[in-house]
C-alpha cells in the first residue's frame, strides 16, 4: 500500500516551486511525496508524515535529536534531505517497537530515569539501536563512545549509558 | 496497611509517551491554516538602523506579511520584574545592540518560506565599536546606551567593606591574605528543545476575543498575565499552556519578545502563527547565564580560620534586560558566604550592559558564581598556609549546634550538618589513599588533581516578602507572591486530580505529586493524575526556579491534598457509624480502627461526595480543595562534591577522571529523580568548567553561534557520577524537603577548578580561569615557572 502525501494543504496556498517525487518506506509502510528539493528529511516526517516524535534541535547535526535509522544506520535527519531517502527505508521512533510492545532500549531508558524532559530521548534511542547493533556487548566506555553525537542536556548521560547497558544485557539474555 | 509510596522510587508516569515518541512539544502541536514566523536579526552588535525594506520579503513567495518596529510600538517593551537597567524594544527601533537583535518579523505559509522571506529583509546599517567584554564596558570607554554616563546601571551591595579592611589590619601578621581576579564567564543554558510559540487568536467580537498560547516556557501564568497587559485583556480570556518542555534550565523563565510578537501576528492575520527558534537563533536570542568577573580576597589566621572576606564583580547584563538579569546577583548574595562562619564580609557586584545578549537565570543564578569565587579562595589561601584544603573547611563549618544561623549575608538558615557532607565525601574518596596515588603518579611526571568544594543550595523562593526585592513575577501583571498554589480534587469516580502552578521542564512532578497525593490520600498512584503548565486550571501559578517545586509546590499539594483527606474521613465515618478519628485511609478503603471487616472503598466515599441526599449532615457537597503556601523562610541545600582530573602537560587537555558527590536536600519524594537532578546539574557545571565558553569576535558578533563552535559536554566526556545523599530535613515545610535541582551546578565547577588548580600546583602555575579547554591549560602550563626545588 502507497499512500500518496500532498506537498501542501491547499487551504494554506503551497508555493509555487519545483517538486521531486520521492517514495520511500517509513515503518514499514511505503510512502510516495511530492517535496521541495531543499526539504529536509525531518521536515517531511514531522510536517508531512505527522510523525513529531523525531525533534529538531540544531539543524546542524551536532545534538542527534532528530537522529532516526535510514536503512537501518542511524543518521541525524536535520541534514539529510528528504530526496536522499528516495527508495530506502526509513524507521524513526514510533516505528521502532510494535503498537503494543517496546524495544528493550524504550523499557530500560524509564527503567533506568534515563529520560527527564524527553527530548533528546527518541534519537538517543535510535542512536542506542546503531551502537547495539554494532555490538551487542558494549562496554561503558563504548557506549558513551558510541553515542558521541547525540546531547543531552538533562541527565548528564549516567543512567542514559546504564539503560543502554541493562538494555544489552537483557537483550543478551532473551536471546 | 500499604507502604507510603513518598520515598521509593517509583517509576517516572512520564515517560510512557516520550519514549514512544508521542510527546506532545510546542512543535508538536498543529493547528489548521498556520502561518509560520521567522525574524530578521542583526549581524551586528553595535549599529544605526537606518532603513529597513521589507518589500522584497513581502514579494517572496509564501510570504505573508512583515512587521518591523514602528507597526509594534504600541505593545511596549519586553516586560521585566525590576527595571534596574535598560529595557528591550521588541523590534530594533534605530538601533540594535547585540548580534542576534530581532529587526523584523515575517510570516508565511510555512517556515521554509518565512527563512526566505527574513532573509530578504533590507537593513541599512551603519555598524559601530562594540564592546562585549563586561570589565571594558564597565570602563565606560564604548557606552551600549548612549543616554546614559556610565554601562554600571545597578548595584548589589551588601556587608560592610570597612569591617574587612579592619579585620585585616588587626591581624596584621597574623592574617593570611589571598586575593584573586577571576572569571565565571559566560555560558548558554542550551535546553535541546530551542524555544517555541504557537498562537491562536481567533477573529471576531473584540469583546469577546479569546488569546491561547502555546509556548515552551517555564512562567506560563506570568505570559499570559504579560499578553493580557500588552494587548489590554483580562487574563480571563488569555489562557497560556506549557505543553511538554524540552528542557529550560533557567532560560525559559522569561516572557520574549518573540512571544508578544507572535501573538500581535496572530491578531493581525487572524490565523494561527507559529515561531520555531533555530539553534542559531536560540545562542543569541535565548537568555545566557553567568558572565561575572570578580576579585576576591580571603583573610584567615594561622591556622585557617576565616577572618574577613570580600567580593568585587562585575556581572555583565548584556545590552537589554530581561525578566530577572539585574536581581541575579542578589540570588548570588544568599550562598556568597557559603557554609561558613565570616566574621567580617562584603559583597559588591555591579551590574553592566554590554554589547551582547541578555545573560539571566540559568541553573543556580548567581549561585554558582558567589560559590566559585569563595570555594576557589579557600583553596587558594590553604594553599598559602600548605594544609590540606578540607583543613580550612572544616576550621570554619557553621556546627549543627549552632542553627539556626544568620548567615554573614544576612539570611536565615535553619539546619545543615556540613562537616558531615564534607567527611562523608572524603571518606567516600578515600582522600588519603588518592593523596598517595597522586604522589606516586607525580613521581612518574603525570599531572594530576584532586579537588573538591563545599556549597549552599538557598532554595525554595519564597518566601513572599521576597517579592520586594523584585524576585516576584510582578513584571508580569503577577501579585507580588512567591507561594505557590495547588488544587486537589477527587471526583465522582475516585480518581483524583491535581492542579499545580509549578511547571515542569523534565522533572517529573507528576510522579513526584502522584506519590504525595496518593499517599495523603491512601489510593493508588494510577488514580491520579496531575495538570500543570496550563494558566487557565489555577487563578496563579508561579512556577518552577530556584530549586522550589517540591518544597513550594510540592507542600501546597499536600496541604490541599489534607484537607480532601479530612473531609474524606468525615464522610466514611458517617458511612461506617464510627468515629473520624478511628476511621483509616490506606489501599483505596477506609476501615474503622479495631474492624477490619467494617470497609468503605474510596469509590462510595467519592460518589456519596457529589450525594447530596447521602451526605453527612453539615457537609458541602464535592471533595475538592486548594491551598497555597507561602514558605516562611528559604530551605538551605548543601553537599559537597570531589573531582580526581588528568592534564596533559603535552597538549593541555584535561579529563575529569573520576567524580564524587554527597548531596543533602532533607527529606526524599522520589530519590531517583533526585539522583537524576544531581547528575544533569553537576555535568552542566562540568560542562562550564570544561569546555562552554560564549566567545565573540573583536567586532563583537558571536563566535560561539551554534552547537559546533559551543562546546556542550557529550556522554564520552563524562565520568561515573559516584553519588550519595545525606539527608538532614528542614523545618521550613512539612515535608521536611530542600531543593536540589541546582546543587551540581553549583559545585561542580568549584570542585574541578579546585582539581585543576591542584593539578598544575607544582608545575608553578596560578589560578587559571574556566573553561579549561586545553589551549589556555596549555598555555597555563608553559607561562608556568617550576616550583622551587622542583
């Protein structure tokens, strides 16, 4: 199923520039848009695709709030443009875990008050997803190695690098 | 009998939603047929404005209208608690002061559109000298204000300098005497969530036009009492939400300009308007914290007892006062004698306009400062008197026996055991055993530091009478109150719902307030829930600063809370034909005392509530109830807080090996989310220490301008945070709780500039200023002379 997303609602009179066509999976599902070629990839998820769980906060790469996984690596969506992600596969936060269900790394952030305002936390996820992916058994140091590039400025990254441990370990041992 | 959920650490009820991603930010939020605004900014940080052309904005495409300082004359200036300065025009009018200063604003059919349209605002400037540096301005040689003789336009004083002097002289040489010039400089509180407005302002009757606004703030009951007096409203038809907030730290605690803006476009264009702050924006825009240099000077006697001490600053207010910038250092003046007996002491800080952004509250306002100049001065002068730093500490601690205490700075203090914090964090570091393995790894030529601090945490403003000194939200149409309110209600169902003007950030006072009322009320956690952040639900709400939620709001719940308990007992002891005072409240029953099989469930109680024929004669029917409290005096957290650090001597680069902390905020509700205050506050101090710096250019734009120049700290950088809590309860609330959100703040920088210090010791260096990025340590280093012997 393709769903067909409109560049702009009519009612707020879309501009008059060049549109790309683009088709693309979000969670699973495929996606054909029409986007402006300077639109940026968060942009089409939060602005055309409704899904505001992946914020912006530097629009420069430097705070991974907006980091979501394109074909499975993490990227920061702020500087990657939304016609980049024609024909890849794209899961930003509320595709991560089924409706019903959380990925381990949602259940030990709260297990582990790694959150406090929340809005680093979905790309911190998704940045937690590349780091276990690339190692299911990560050391302390690794973690935070591994999880440079996205800020929080809440909880001083303590319990951030115990939930992506306990998440690991737990991972380990479902498995 | 169920076990009081107060005290454990229950699971924030918070988190469901951010960690799905379904949190609900200002940007979240949309609203059919908006318009988004951006705003042209000035690239200068001194200039005439001579023209500004808005015609080539008004021409992009997308674009629908632009607004510069003439069209928003009438809504006044940014609205501030004390006007001890000068205030902002909401758009350049003639000139700008500060790189970042908004000239114009446009808005469009999205925010890619509205870019285009500021960035084709035509400004005509004639740019001139600026001065950014806060003792070069004070000097008078460039003034930001040219009406004015002097950039000095307010002074905190307190003490009495000739006491000092005297003090000194008397000792003669006797008086150990260190004085320093440093820099606490400045920084940018950086919440990841950039700031955001979103505005609704519906057309039609003007007499019955009706304002809501969504804004990432921490004051939303103080932005709509500042919406209601610019465009002349009663705040009964302004309703001012907090959504979600992505983080504050201080710098949301203000009314911008851009939210009165947004709010005269909405008006303008009859539809929606939203404002999204770019992190460009957010780092010239947004409210800087800190940016004082002082002079201290610290006299002891031979054996390290405090005989005088004097502070001399400048604090640098940027070019235009926000809501709080000249009231920071009287925050400052309550912790500026920290923990410890003074017997003669003096405090000056004036303030001074600079050429650059407005500095205002950030995490501890004034605090930090006060505590890193006096920290850094004890270890200074221990290390004339060649003792051990915890030596001079522990010489003058105010003793548990003798609180309550009129600090040096005039406050009252209530209770605190701060040998005990301090003994239990050298005993928790092993400070001989460090001692010795700093000798033996000096032995080996490496450079290493152990240093720590003690701190006062003055929090939970209030009380009221504080107000007089401008720390009420009077500037906005607020009484001049620091209470807080909180309104408990248990409905028909018996679930409960609680009203509270404190206004969370991230800290999770809907859990907090859940334990508190589910305890007082003998229910489970999951039959309440809490409304904050929404102006309209409380006639008042002051907010969440100056480590005061719990404390403050915290006390106001549970006092309403009580007396819904009351009458709750009141009406099962009618049901149960016993007497109220037999009548037990616990697991979601009441139970006659003595009978357990004679049970209510809170569900008759509520419904019999809202009965009228089932009610208890004399009782008014509903089971709801507000209070307000207003806290007689300040609650005095404290700790103290150590830090192990390498330097490099080769290139300058300092790593923070290892750090300890021992907190003491009284009583616990959720001692999770209180570790948690700790650790984000002592990385944001570190993260001072280490590497945030607001740097400018020579002609005074912003160096310093996104997240690649500003250096916040990332998780790589960061040790363990070794933890632990003391807890010595206040009598200042009934629950016996200080604050805790800005105590990390506060010592960490203290506690590693201390362990930087000790570090370059015996390479001969002096006192080296924050932050320590590895240049200027280097540096540090190589001016150095070897100690002699060395």
């Amino acid at each position: 199923v393709t769903t067909r997303l409109q560049d702009a609602d009519p009612a707020t009179g879309g501009t008059a520039v060049p549109v790309a066509r683009i088709t693309l999976s979000v969670n699973g599902r495929m996606v054909a848009a029409d986007v402006e070629p300077r639109l940026l990839l968060v942009h089409l998820l939060r602005e055309h695709m409704g899904l505001t769980g992946t914020h912006v906060g530097c629009e420069s790469s430097f705070c991974g709030a907006c980091t979501v996984l394109l074909d499975g690596e993490p990227v920061k969506s702020c500087t990657v443009l939304a016609v980049q992600s024609h024909g890849r596969a794209v899961t930003t936060i509320e595709g991560l875990a089924p409706a019903a269900g959380l990925h381990p790394l949602q259940e030990s952030f709260s297990a582990c008050h790694a959150l406090q305002c929340g809005y680093c936390t979905p790309g911190m996820i998704l940045a937690a997803v590349g780091v276990l992916d690339r190692d299911p058994d990560p050391s302390p140091d690794q973690i935070r190695q591994g999880l440079e590039g996205n800020l929080c400025r809440c909880t001083g990254y303590h319990n951030i690098v115990r939930a992506v441990a306990q998440a690991a370990a737990l991972s380990r041992d479902g498995a | 009998m169920t076990s009081p959920l107060v005290g454990t650490d229950v699971r924030r009820r918070e988190d469901g939603p951010l960690i799905r991603g379904a949190g609900r930010y200002v940007d979240d939020i949309k609203l059919p047929r908006e318009l988004c605004a951006a705003f042209a900014r000035s690239p200068h940080a001194n200039a005439r404005v001579l023209a500004v052309d808005t015609s080539a904005a008004r021409a992009t495409p997308g674009v629908v209208a632009a607004w510069t300082a003439a069209d928003v004359s009438a809504l006044g200036t940014v609205p501030v608690q004390a006007p001890m300065g000068e205030l902002r025009p909401l758009l350049a009018a003639g000139a700008v002061r500060h790189a970042g200063e908004a000239v114009a604003m446009v808005v469009a059919h999205d925010r890619y559109a509205a870019a285009d349209g500021a960035a084709a605002v035509r400004v005509a400037y004639e740019p001139l000298p600026a001065v950014t540096d806060v003792e070069r301005a004070a000097a008078g040689d460039v003034l930001v204000h040219d009406h004015r003789d002097s950039n000095v336009v307010h002074t905190v004083e307190a003490g009495d300098a000739a006491a000092v002097a005297a003090a000194i002289a008397s000792a003669g040489d006797d008086a150990v005497v260190v004085t320093q010039r440093m820099v606490n400089g400045r920084v940018v509180p950086t919440a990841i969530e950039p700031r955001g407005v979103l505005v609704d302002w519906p057309p039609g009757d003007p007499a019955a036009e009706r304002v809501t606004i969504w804004s990432s703030t921490q004051v939303p009951w103080g932005l709509a009492g500042a919406v209601a007096a610019a465009f002349d409203l009663p705040i009964s038809r302004v309703r001012a939400i907090a959504p979600q907030v992505g983080g504050a730290f201080g710098s949301k605690l203000n009314v911008y300009a851009e939210e009165l803006l947004v709010c005269f476009a909405a008006r303008a264009t009859g539809r929606p308007v939203r404002w999204t702050e770019t992190r460009r924006e957010a780092m010239a825009a947004t409210t800087h914290g800190r940016g004082w240099v002082a002079t201290a000077t610290l006299a002891t006697d031979r054996e390290g007892r405090i005989l005088a001490y004097a502070l001399t600053g400048l604090a640098d207010l940027g070019a235009y006062l926000q809501s709080s910038s000249a009231i920071i250092p009287a925050l400052g003046l309550f912790a500026a004698a920290g923990p410890y007996r003074i017997p003669a002491f003096h405090y000056r800080i004036d303030c001074v306009h600079t050429h650059a952004p407005s500095t205002d509250s950030y995490r501890g306002a004034g605090r930090p400062e006060a505590v890193y100049f006096l920290e850094r001065s004890i270890d200074l002068v221990a290390r004339e008197l060649g003792v051990e730093p915890a030596a001079v500490r522990l010489a003058n601690f105010w003793a548990p026996r003798d609180f309550p205490v009129t600090t040096p700075s005039g406050m009252a203090m209530d209770s605190g055991d701060y040998p005990r914090a301090l003994t239990t964090l050298l005993d928790a570091a092993d400070l001989p055993a460090l001692r010795e393995w700093q000798r033996g790894e000096r032995a080996q030529g490496r450079v290493v530091g152990i240093g720590y601090a003690a701190f006062v945490e003055p929090g939970g403003i209030g009380p009221s009478y504080l107000a007089a000194d401008g720390l009420s939200f009077a500037g906005y149409g607020l009484p001049a109150a620091l209470n807080e309110g909180a309104v408990v209600r248990v409905n028909p169902d018996a679930s409960v719902t609680v009203t509270t003007g404190s206004t969370s950030a991230g800290q999770g006072h809907g859990t907090a307030w859940s334990q508190l009322v589910a305890d007082a009320l003998g229910l489970g956690l999951d039959r309440v829930s809490v409304l904050s952040g929404d102006s309209s639900t409380l006639g008042m709400g002051i907010g969440s600063f100056a480590s005061r939620s719990a404390a403050v709001g915290g006390t106001a719940v549970v006092q309403a809370a009580t007396v819904v308990r009351d009458k709750a007992v009141a009406i099962a002891a009618a049901l149960l034909e016993a007497d109220p005072a037999d009548v037990v409240l616990a697991g979601g029953v009441a139970t006659a005392e003595g009978d357990p099989a004679r049970q209510v469930s809170w569900a008759a109680i509520a419904e019999t509530a809202y009965t009228p024929a089932r009610l208890p004669e004399g009782l008014a029917p509903g089971l709801e109830a507000d209070a307000w409290f207003d806290p007689p005096a300040l609650v005095w957290a404290y700790g103290a807080h150590l830090a192990v650090v390498d330097v490099d001597p080769a290139t300058g680069v300092v790593e923070v090996r290892r750090y300890l902390s021992v907190d003491d905020a009284g009583n616990l509700i959720n001692p999770a989310i209180v570790e948690g205050q700790v650790h984000g506050g002592v990385v944001q101090g570190l993260g001072q220490a280490l590497t945030e710096e607001v740097v400018f250019h020579p002609d005074g734009r912003l160096r310093t301008d996104s997240l690649e120049h500003y250096h916040l700290p990332v998780a790589a950088n960061v040790p363990v945070l070794e933890g632990q809590m003391t807890t010595t309860p206040t009598g200042v609330n009934p629950l016996g709780v200080k604050g805790v959100g800005e105590g990390g703040a506060i010592a960490a920088p203290a506690a590693i500039a201390n362990a930087v210090s000790d570090a370059l010791a015996p390479l001969g260096a002096g006192h080296v200023d924050m932050p320590f990025r590895s240049p200027r340590v280097w540096a540090a280093i190589q001016a150095a002379r070897p100690a002699p012997g060395r």
